[in-house]
C-alpha cells in the first residue's frame, strides 16, 4: 500500500515521443494524492504512453533490483504530463497474489 509521501521507482517501456518502446525506463521520486477524484498516488515522471501497467516498487534496492511492487503505471491527467498516477495496492492485492503463488 503506497502511502503519501512515500520513495518510489517506477518502470515501465514508454512509447510515444520522445520514447520508442524499446528500452525500460524509470522514474523515482515521492507520492502525492491524486486530486482529481481517485484513490490513487502521483508520481513526477514523463514517461509516456506504452509504460502503463509497469511496476511502482517501495523498499527498492538500486543494488539488487528487488523491492515490494506495491502499485502499477496506470494514467495521467491531459493536463499535467508530468505525473503519473497508479493505484493504491493493499490486501486485496496482497490475497491475490498469495492465492495464485498457492496454484
């Protein structure tokens, strides 16, 4: 569960100009709320279209590339390109995930 305020890393293949979808990128900065109605959490990034569904990991480790995926890319507001916004994964997700390991 991303909270406000919290470091995160996010990646993803963006796409569109000036990307061409063929190398990960990543962002790395601090939460904020959304303002525009969710429940989901910002992040400055300029990533653009074609990174969605790329992870958000808390406790990243540059080191090791291993960290808790606690959200996903998932929009950003046509008025603001520089932040990107993802949902906030709790334990919902976390029962999910422990279910299809058990498969």
């Amino acid at each position: 569960n991303v909270n406000n305020g919290v470091q995160v890393y996010t990646f993803g293949y963006p796409s569109a100009s000036p990307y061409d979808g063929r190398e990960l990128h990543y962002c790395s900065g601090r939460t904020v709320p959304d303002t525009g109605g969710t429940t989901a959490n910002g992040v400055r990034c300029t990533m653009t279209q074609g990174s969605s569904g790329g992870p958000w990991f808390t406790d990243f480790d540059t080191a090791t590339g291993q960290g808790t995926i606690s959200s996903v890319v998932s929009f950003k507001y046509a008025d603001d390109r520089s932040t990107q916004y993802g949902p906030r994964l709790g334990a919902e997700a976390k029962r999910l995930y422990d279910h299809a390991a058990q498969l």
